[in-house]
C-alpha cells in the first residue's frame, strides 16, 4: 500500500498553523519480506531524519499508560532481578521509564536520547539516573549494563539488522545483560487495522517472527516474545550468546495466515479510509462540533488522511508540552482538555481505544455530555 505526503514526523509539533500547514511530508511505500515476514517503507529516505529535543512522543501523562508502564518495570524486575543493578536504556525520550525503574528496584540508569530535555523534572532528586543527549554506540561501550532496555526506538532506524548487530558487539562476549525492546505490533495493524500508525518516522514494521529472525540472527537468544498494551506492541527479551541460536519463538508465526493478512490489507486499509471519510462529512453535514483526542502519531495520521475536508479545528491532549501547538500537516491546533467546557464539543473521536474510559471519565469531570466514538 502507499500514502503519499505523509508528515516526516507526527511528533514534532509547531508554534504557529502557517508552519504546521508547511511541515515536510514523505511517501510511505510498504512492502513485505515473505521469508522473515518484515514490513518497511521502501520509499523512506532517512537522510531527512534529525531527531531534535523538539521531538515530544511522552505518554507518560495518561494513568492508563502509567499502569502499563509500571507493570512492565515490576515485571522486569522480579523476572531478572533487577535490584541495585545498572540499566541503560537507549532512546529514553524524556526519560520518563528510566527513572520509574530505577526508582522501583533501587536501581542505576543511564538513559540516552538526542531528543532529551534537562528539567522537566526535578532531575536532582534522581541522584543514581543520568541521561546523555546523544545516541547510544560502541564509545559508550564502557558503561555497565544488567539491563538494556530499548522501547519504540527500533521502527524508527533504516537498518535494524546494523543497529542490533552494533548493539551485540557493543555489548561483547563478557556480559550478560538482559536486553528487552519494544515496538509497534504489526499483527495489531494488519489484523486489528491499527492504521494510523502507518507513519513516515516507521520505517519498519515488526512481527513476532521478524523480531525474533533479527535478534538472533544478530547473535541473541531469544527469552520470551510477547504482545503487550492490548496488542498494540510487541516485546522481545533476548541475551547475548557466543553463536547464532534458533528458538521455538521463531515458530511463532503462521506465515501462511501473514501472506493472507498483507494480500487483503490495502483494500481493508482503503475500506477504513472511506468509512471514516463519509462519517466525517455526515458530522459536518449535521452541523455536528467534532475534536479528536490525541496529537500522537494516531491522531496526527488520522487529521493528515482527511486534510481536506476541513471538518476538525483542535485536538486535545493532556500532554502540556503539546499544548498551544498545531498539528503537522494539518494544521489544527492541541488544546488542553478544559477547553472542551466552552467549546462545547458534540463528538469526541478517540484514537486509541485503550484511553477511552480515562477519557469519558475526564469529560464526566468537566461537564461534557458529548458522544465517544473509538477511531
């Protein structure tokens, strides 16, 4: 399947609509690897790519999110024993799980991250979490690692093969870290349509067998692959081992049922795209005051598909860092949730179903009867 001028990123924000309406925008052209069963975007281009500390993708402000979070850091910890240990975690983002598992099992952490930013937090009181605005790579090779922690960092590098085979030899044949990743599931796009999470920032799209194929091809032993976050992502814990290993992960797949899935998804895709273009001009037609919830990938992908009808003016998130700014490509403008009490919205469009109680229930607190309908 295709998009064409998709915005290079969806979490990259602007000051001012004019700028929004001018971001740059890319071709997503995907295409399916039957032996491994990877996804990529052939068309992307990643000498466009400059992460910068503009850079805002922080979940970590919904409650939903934080319970998923903090069982995955109770998880990791009790299953690896990680207590009083050294974590490093490669593309912390603002560095919010970093410290929430350092804080969890009395540990140490080095997070690393161009898009880093000192004090939004109170950092002092982080005493054993530092974080380097820099990516992650062999001169860092002397930091000492129990755990190697990499979430939603993987779909975003042009080589994935080079970027683990770099790790493993970072990592060298005398440590035995623990190394968990983390990426959007593409079962869940394919099978669940998850589309608007087809962005041009995801140069790749992981299955369990590609996963598993990548890392132990890169001289890793695959511990546990799973689905987390209700589907949505897919996580793999793996180790160092001396010589390339095979696992019953690898089987885990039926590739049969894959080739079915990505033959019929561009006619599905396209089937979602016109159901939700005719229910966007029906709303319009009914006079209907329409927002969306959420100026993540989702919700920016969501806006830029339907551009031109012009039927949305703001996006609400609870992020505050996002807040003030317009929507790449699009142009709509983020706004707190407060705003809602004088808009007065009709229709709330949610872009990830899992939010949809923390929302109703936000709504219910400011006095907003309108309707939620999960995108």
């Amino acid at each position: 399947m295709e998009v064409s001028q998709a915005p290079i990123y969806c979490n990259v924000l602007w000051e001012t609509r004019e700028a929004a309406l001018s971001a740059p925008c890319g071709d997503i052209a995907l295409g399916y690897c039957p032996k491994c069963s990877h996804i990529y975007n052939y068309a992307f281009d990643y000498s466009r790519m400059d992460y910068s500390q503009e850079y805002e993708n922080s979940l970590h402000f919904s409650e939903r999110f934080q319970r998923y979070a903090s069982g995955l850091a109770e998880r990791l910890i009790e299953r690896y024993d990680i207590r009083h240990k050294d974590i490093i975690e490669i593309g912390c983002g603002k560095g919010d799980f970093l410290r929430q598992i350092c804080r969890a099992g009395n540990n140490r952490g080095v997070g690393f991250d161009k898009s880093f930013v000192s004090g939004l937090t109170d950092d002092a009181s982080d005493t054993a979490v530092r974080f380097v605005v820099d990516f992650f790579g062999e001169r860092y090779a002397h930091e000492p690692a129990d755990l190697i922690v990499c979430r939603h960092v993987l779909e975003h590098i042009e080589n994935p093969r080079t970027f683990i085979a770099d790790l493993r030899r970072v990592i060298g044949d005398h440590r035995q870290p623990i190394v968990y990743f983390e990426v959007p599931n593409a079962l869940w796009t394919l099978r669940d349509l998850g589309i608007w999470d087809i962005i041009y920032e995801h140069c790749s799209y992981f299955t369990p067998a590609s996963l598993v194929y990548l890392f132990e091809a890169s001289g890793f032993e695959t511990l546990d692959v799973r689905e987390e976050f209700g589907g949505q992502f897919l996580a793999i814990e793996a180790r160092p081992v001396r010589s390339r290993s095979t696992s019953s992960a690898s089987t885990r797949l039926d590739f049969a049922r894959m080739m079915r899935d990505v033959t019929a998804f561009g006619d599905n895709y396209h089937a979602k795209v016109m159901h939700w273009r005719t229910r966007l001009a029906d709303l319009s037609q009914q006079g209907k005051r329409t927002v969306v919830w959420g100026a993540g990938s989702k919700g920016v992908t969501f806006l830029n598909v339907f551009r031109d009808q012009n039927s949305i003016d703001y996006v609400i998130d609870i992020n505050p860092r996002k807040q003030g700014k317009y929507v790449a490509g699009s142009g709509q403008k983020v706004v707190d949730p407060s705003f809602l009490r004088s808009y007065r919205p009709d229709v709330v469009l949610v872009m990830n179903v899992l939010y949809v109680e923390e929302i109703r229930q936000m709504l219910a607190a400011l006095g907003v009867s309108a309707s939620i309908e999960s995108v």
